[in-house]
C-alpha cells in the first residue's frame, strides 16, 4: 500500500511544480513586456507632417503626439 500512494504523491508534486514552473514562466514573460515597453518610450517622435488647417487636414488624420525635437 505504501508503495502506491508514495508514486501517487510524487506525481502530484511533480505536476504542481510544472504548473508552478508554468505560472513563474508567464509572469516573468509579462512583467519583462510591460518593463520593455515602459523602457523605450521615445524623447520626441521624428515626423514630417504637422497640423496644417489651411491645406485641409481634418481632426481623424494621423500625426505624431509631440514634434520632432
């Protein structure tokens, strides 16, 4: 009897620790986009085209959120 339930406690420790490994593995994953992406924002944004009311742009074009520096 001792014999089986010790395979039957291994296997449960080896899948929380899979599951646990998992986890660790997709929080480390997100924690390292969220830093990238707050580490490279941009001083100012190189963009030729600026807001220009008398040629005729209208308030749903694109354009850069600050000049070029």
């Amino acid at each position: 009897m001792s014999a089986g339930r010790g395979t039957r406690l291994n296997w449960r420790l080896i899948s929380a620790l899979i599951v646990a490994g998992g986890v660790m593995l997709f929080i480390g994953a997100n924690a390292h986009l969220v830093y990238v992406a707050l580490a490279s924002q941009p001083d100012c944004v190189l963009h030729e085209k600026t807001r220009d009311e008398k040629a005729g742009d209208t308030a749903g074009t694109y354009r850069a959120a600050r000049s070029a520096c």
